[in-house]
C-alpha cells in the first residue's frame, strides 16, 4: 500500500515540476539550463533546435505530465505517459551532453527519467 501513495507523489511531483519549468520559469534563467541560457528559448538555441521544436517537445512534456497526473485515476495511462516522459528525459541528457553543459545541469532530466522509469516498474510488477 505504501508503494502505491509514493507512485501518487512521484506522479504529481512530475506534474508540478513540468508545469513550473513550462509555465513558470519558461522565461527565466535556472540553474540547470544549457550553455549561458536565460531563458527557454536561449535554451534551444544553445542546443541548435528551433522555437517550433521548443513548442513541440513542450507541448509533449506537458502532455505527458498531464497524462501521468491522470493516471491517478486511470492507470492505464501511467505506463505510456512515463515511457513518452523517460524518451524525453533521455532526449534532454543527449542534449545537455551534446553542449557539453556540466552534469549536474542533466539533474532534473536524469531525476524524471528514473522516476519514469520507476513508474513503468510501479505500473507493470
């Protein structure tokens, strides 16, 4: 039963966490953004990708961010949204490594991607 409440708080701490990054800090500088970047934009641009891809791969993340807090509810959405999340997450490193950004700037990305990956394992054992 515990399991289940930690699967619960990791889902909406994927949730919040995606809707702050995409929302709320989309235009200002962090921590862990790529290169120099203060913004999101400044971000893709660092990793050579253009505002639309920026828009798409947001576009998804949160998607799947609200498709993982739905899954609360409707369980079958869990292991697809977490493995769409994991893909993007993973996406996220290569790009980090790619720009060759310190490690700890893949944190967050490396964080979602083994949360993910916990939640397949939740949803599938």
């Amino acid at each position: 039963m515990e399991i289940y409440y930690v699967n619960i708080a990791v889902k909406v701490f994927i949730f919040l966490s995606i809707v702050n990054v995409w929302f709320f800090r989309f235009g200002k500088p962090t921590a862990w953004r790529a290169g120099d970047a203060s913004s999101m934009k400044e971000e893709f641009k660092a990793y050579g990708l253009s505002e639309t891809m920026m828009y798409v791969l947001g576009g998804l993340k949160v998607l799947l961010a609200i498709l993982l807090l739905a899954s609360i509810w409707f369980p079958n959405l869990a292991t697809p949204a977490a493995a769409g999340m994991a893909v993007l997450m993973l996406g996220a490193i290569i790009m980090h490594l790619k720009v060759k950004d310190p490690i700890k700037k893949s944190f967050p990305a490396f964080s979602f991607l083994v949360l993910s990956v916990l939640i397949i394992y939740f949803h599938i054992s």
